[in-house]
C-alpha cells in the first residue's frame, strides 16, 4: 500500500500552461480536464466488485462545468518536509457541530501561527479537515458515497478499523508550527468534547525514503494536473481519505538481505527500479493488479505519507492517500489481505498495521459551510 508513499515536488512549481505560482500560495488551478460548460462527454463506467473490474453495459453522458470546485490546501499540493497528522474521537455527547465548526476554523489557526504578511515558502502550512462518515453524516442528514473503513485479516496479519470523527493533515517546513497548529486546534474544540486524539508527526528520511530503506513516491501522480485529477471528485470538490498507523518491524527488516526485501517489494532498495521478475505477493504485483513489468495500473491515489516515530520506540510509516472515490482504496487494501485469492502482501511481513480509518475532506466551500 505504501508503493512507497511520498514523492518530492519542486515548490516554486509549474502549474497549467506554464503558469508559475508564487511561493507562500496556498491556492490551487481549478479547470482540470474540465469541459466548456454544457458539454457533455461519454465514459465507460466500471465497477470494482468481488475483486475484478466489471465495465457496464451503457455509456453515461456526465457533464461538467468549468472548473472543478476549490479543495483544501492539504489534498493535492506539494510535499513538505514536516506533516501533522491529528486523528481525534469525540465522547459520545459531543455536541457534533460545535466541533465541526472548530475544526473547519483551522484555516483561521492557521494564519494565526503563520501570518499572511510574513509567510513564505519556508514557514507556510497547508492544512486540511476531513470528518469520518458517523459525523459527517450527522452534520449533513447523509453521505454521498459509503465510506465506511471495514475490519480486514488476511494470512499475514490484520488491518483493524480503529475509527475516528475528525482529522486535520498539515504540512509545512517548519515542524515547530506545526506543534503550535495542533495545540491551538485542540484547545478550539469544545471543554470536555475530545475522548482521545494522538498527534503524529511526520519527517523526511534521507532525502525522501521509508525507515525501511526503500524510495518513497515512487508511483505518485507528478503533474499537479494529474494529482488533481486523481485526488478529487469532479462534481462537488471533494476528497476521500485514507489513513493507517504501520508499525516497521526493524529487527526483522535489519536482519534480510536486500534480495529478500526486493522481492517482497518488487522493487531494488537503493535505487527504486522495479523489478521485471515479480512474485505474485510482492507489494508492487498486489497494487498494480499482477506480475507483469510496469503492469497497467487500475486506480490510482495521491499520497501523502511520511515517516514517524522515535528510536527508543516504535517507529514507521503514517500512510495517508487522497482519491476521488473510496474504492480507490478498497481495490489495493482487499489485494493487500488476499480478500479473493488468500496471497497477502508481503509488505505486511515487514510492518504491522495498527490503526485505520477512511475520511472525508469536503470542499473548501462545503467546509466553509460548516462554521
């Protein structure tokens, strides 16, 4: 599932048309492979059942306007060196909207700790809320799509659903804000609503791999186009998330060789190429549907993973991905378990998922909109 996750993206970057945005931006092009308004395109529609692809019978014609609606800073712009990552559960008597309305603030904590006159590259943070389907739907009288992260186990191991009502993912250079952000957060909500919440902090790792040694990003989306494309919902601007705590067994991964560890991952460790010989359980062949070089991937994710932990404890990966739809994730989460073959992924040999939930980040407006 990692494939590894991160990928580094130049920031004074190139967006549509060559047009360049300014560092400190926080605002994203829109009109990705939009349509003139009106128009209406046919696509093949398919659907992920039972571990196979089945293309139905008809073609739909769906039309889209212009642009595609404002996301959240966090779902689709670059890296950074320093992520948060804050899961939260609510005590049962929360009251519900009150929260909403303090997480959906986090853009006002946000110029708190990094004002707008002196904000650059360098102490900028982009920063995101998402809400887990219980609360969304209370705030909202219904869900759109399903969303709901389901309990998996498979012959290596488990990947429990450890829940959660809202998630706030921030990034920035500057992991010292980040700490400010998160504390400002928590004291936002509402005396006596938060049950539990862990703070996770993610870093770089030599210039971008796992604590495992392998380069991370590796499959990511590059253009922002694409990562747009991939990460957002065309109708209402929306994302779906994924979330998992992995634990890396290092004593394990410290011990094999780099041949082994290749051949769990379909990949060589020290440069990332891919293997032309892959096993059936290897990481690259249960992501990408089979064994054959550079195979045709089905669905695609944004990540936006990075590195965690201590040395004198436990440490690892946060993995965190962006897609258009939920399914995006069920396809590569039931191939990681062997849902339908019973042949899990060997990644699993080398670290242990923990905690998972499924998210999602509304529009900036559909945000706005819960204040």
């Amino acid at each position: 599932m990692f494939r590894f996750a991160r990928n580094f993206i130049a920031r004074g970057f190139i967006g549509p048309k060559g047009k360049k945005f300014s560092k400190g931006s926080i605002t994203y092009p829109l009109a990705v492979g939009a349509l003139t308004a009106g128009a209406a395109a046919a696509y093949a529609i398919k659907q992920y059942k039972d571990g196979r692809f089945i293309e139905l019978p008809s073609l739909i014609p769906i039309a889209y306007a212009d642009a595609v609606p404002a996301s959240q800073a966090s779902v689709f712009s670059p890296g950074k060196s320093h992520a948060l990552y804050l899961w939260i559960h609510l005590k049962p008597g929360a009251d519900v909207k009150k929260c909403a309305r303090a997480a959906a603030n986090v853009d006002k904590l946000v110029n708190s700790v990094s004002p707008s006159d002196v904000r650059d590259e360098s102490n900028e943070i982009l920063a995101g809320v998402g809400f887990g389907p219980a609360i969304y739907a209370k705030l909202t009288g219904k869900v759109r799509t399903d969303y709901t992260y389901p309990h998996r186990k498979g012959p290596l191991g488990e990947m429990p659903a450890t829940g959660g009502d809202i998630f706030i993912h921030a990034k920035s250079d500057d992991s010292g804000k980040l700490f400010e952000l998160c504390q400002l957060i928590v004291k936002q909500f509402p005396a006596g609503s938060i049950d539990r919440f862990e703070d996770v902090y993610g870093f770089v790792y030599r210039n971008g791999r796992d604590l495992s040694g392998f380069i991370d990003g590796t499959e990511n989306p590059a253009d922002e186009e694409d990562r747009q494309k991939v990460a957002v919902e065309k109708s209402a601007g929306g994302s779906y998330v994924i979330t998992q705590k992995w634990i890396h067994k290092h004593d394990y991964i410290n011990k094999a060789s780099d041949r082994e560890l290749a051949s769990f991952i379909g990949r060589n460790r020290d440069d990332g190429t891919e293997l032309r010989k892959k096993i059936a359980s290897s990481h690259v062949a249960r992501m990408t549907g089979g064994t054959n070089f550079e195979q045709k991937k089905h669905l695609q994710i944004v990540r936006q993973s990075m590195p965690f932990g201590h040395v004198s404890g436990d440490s690892g990966l946060f993995f965190i991905a962006y897609a258009e739809s939920p399914q995006n994730f069920e396809f590569m989460l039931n191939r990681m378990v062997g849902a339908h073959d019973q042949v899990s992924d060997d990644l699993m040999r080398l670290s242990t998922c923990v905690a998972g939930n499924y998210w999602y980040f509304p529009s900036a407006k559909e945000l706005q909109g819960l204040k």
